[in-house]
C-alpha cells in the first residue's frame, strides 16, 4: 500500500509543474486516445521525420526502464508502443502524434542504454538531441527497484552538459517507473536517495515524478501528462488563479 502522504506529496509536486493551468487545458490534450497515432520509426538520422514544428518530448533510460509502457499509459493506449519483459525491444526512434493529424504534441520513445543498448542506438539518440528544433523536454526514466547505476549517471551527467550547453532549448526531467514493485515503506527510503544522486550529477534535472504505468490503478500518468503539456508551452495561465 503506498501512504497517502506519498499520494499528496506527488500530486502537490504535479501542482507546481503545471503553471498553475486549469484542468480543462489538460484533459483536452489528452482525452481522445483513439486519435494518437504512430507516426515513423526511425533507425538512422536521414530517416528521423520533419513534423511541421509540432512540440515534442522523448523518454530515455536504461533498457527495461519502462519507457514504451510509460507512453502508452500516457497516450490512453494498450499497445501502440511496443513493449517487452526482454529488454532491448525498441530499436528505433519512434514518433506518436497526440490527437488528430498533424497532432498537438509528439511523444518519442527510444531505444534503451547499457548493457542491452547498441552503439549506433546512442549516435542516433546523440544526433537527435542535438538537433531537433521542435525538442521541448527529454525524460529520463529509472526504475525504482534498481536505482541508478553508471550508465545511468554518464546519461545524467551528458544530458545534464547539454541542457546546460544552451544549444538546443529542451529542459530535462527524471521519471522513477515501477513504483509498484517496491513498497512504500521502500519507496520512503529510495525516493530521497534518488532525488539527491540526480540533483548531484544533473543539477539542472527538473524533480521526479514517481510512476507506475502498466496496470491499473495507474499512478503518476496524469502528472507526467502535465508536465509534458506545459514543457510543449499547451498549458495557457489561468491569470484569475495567480492572485
Ligand atoms: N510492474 C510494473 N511493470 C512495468 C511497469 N512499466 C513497465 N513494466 C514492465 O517492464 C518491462 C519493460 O517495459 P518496457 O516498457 O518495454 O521497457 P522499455 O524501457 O521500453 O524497454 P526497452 O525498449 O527494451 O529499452 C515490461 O515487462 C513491462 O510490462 C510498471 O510501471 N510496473
Ligand atoms: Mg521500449
């Protein structure tokens, strides 16, 4: 059982992320998960597709993270992302619009780092990274029953410089997924761990937002929702709830 406290805690957290938006703006992105749609996959950097200038995000992480489950949950869907309980399952970058054509927002998964990751599989993520204009945030994922290992923090560490390079202007925020398979008395002790080793080595890395997305009660998903629709700029100021 997780502690109510824990519940309030993230939801406050999810408050802070949103800009104070109202509710409506949010629900609207998201509410018809009929009209998503898998949009390319692309395994080379001449093969990545040009989307018009829509607001896009991408999730990174260890293989087996929970990234392409993650986006389903997100996207309302069972399966239009291709998940497996073998790691190294997604090889390609993959490109799903949210809502009808041309979409509002795009969500990207990607092919998982460390020991079941691929050499070209991180040229690609690095070549995207530093390129892609329409890049609002990039998501890393960790899962939280295995922590962070050294993959983890040179990933950090790299994602960290680059925010910090100012090329590009995506900010960074971490995710800790299968919440479920801990305890909570677990997660009370994990959560504060986590949250200082990524403030260490990525101290521009926006606070976590704790996860469990692969069966209901789903946790987490709606405040990754708003996250992703005020990094993407959807998220309109409510100026009645600033005073
Ligand atoms: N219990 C639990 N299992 C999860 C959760 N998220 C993902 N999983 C499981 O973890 C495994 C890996 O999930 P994926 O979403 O394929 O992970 P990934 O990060 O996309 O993996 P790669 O594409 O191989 O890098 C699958 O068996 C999922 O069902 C979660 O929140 N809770
Ligand atoms: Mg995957």
């Amino acid at each position: 059982m997780r502690s109510p406290h824990l519940h309030q805690g993230i939801r406050a957290f999810g408050r802070a992320q949103q800009g104070y938006a109202t509710k409506a703006q949010h629900d609207a992105i998201f509410a018809n998960p009929r009209s998503a749609g898998f949009l390319a996959a692309a395994l080379t950097e001449a093969s990545v597709p040009t989307l018009q200038g829509i607001p896009e995000v991408v999730v990174t992480g260890r293989a087996n993270a929970g990234k392409s489950t993650l986006l389903n949950a997100i996207l309302g869907r069972k399966d239009l992302v291709l998940s497996s309980s073998k790691p190294g399952r997604t090889k390609s970058l993959n490109f799903f619009r949210v809502g009808p054509d041309p979409g509002k927002l795009i969500l990207v998964d990607a092919p998982g780092y460390g020991s079941r990751g691929r050499p070209e599989w991180g040229q690609l993520f690095s070549h995207y990274l530093g390129s892609r204009k329409e890049l609002r945030r990039v998501y890393i994922l960790f899962n939280a029953k295995h922590g962070i290992n050294a993959a983890d923090k040179l990933m950090l560490e790299d994602l960290n410089a680059q925010a910090l390079g100012g090329g590009l202007p995506w900010t960074l925020q971490a995710i800790i997924t299968k919440s479920d398979t801990v305890s909570t008395r677990e997660l009370a002790t994990v959560l504060p761990k986590l949250q200082k080793t990524i403030f260490e080595v990525a101290p521009t890395c926006l606070p976590p937002i704790v996860t469990a997305s692969l069966k209901h009660p789903l946790f987490g998903v709606t405040e990754v929702r708003k996250s992703i629709a005020e990094a993407c700029g959807l998220l309109k100021v409510d100026a009645n709830l600033l005073h």
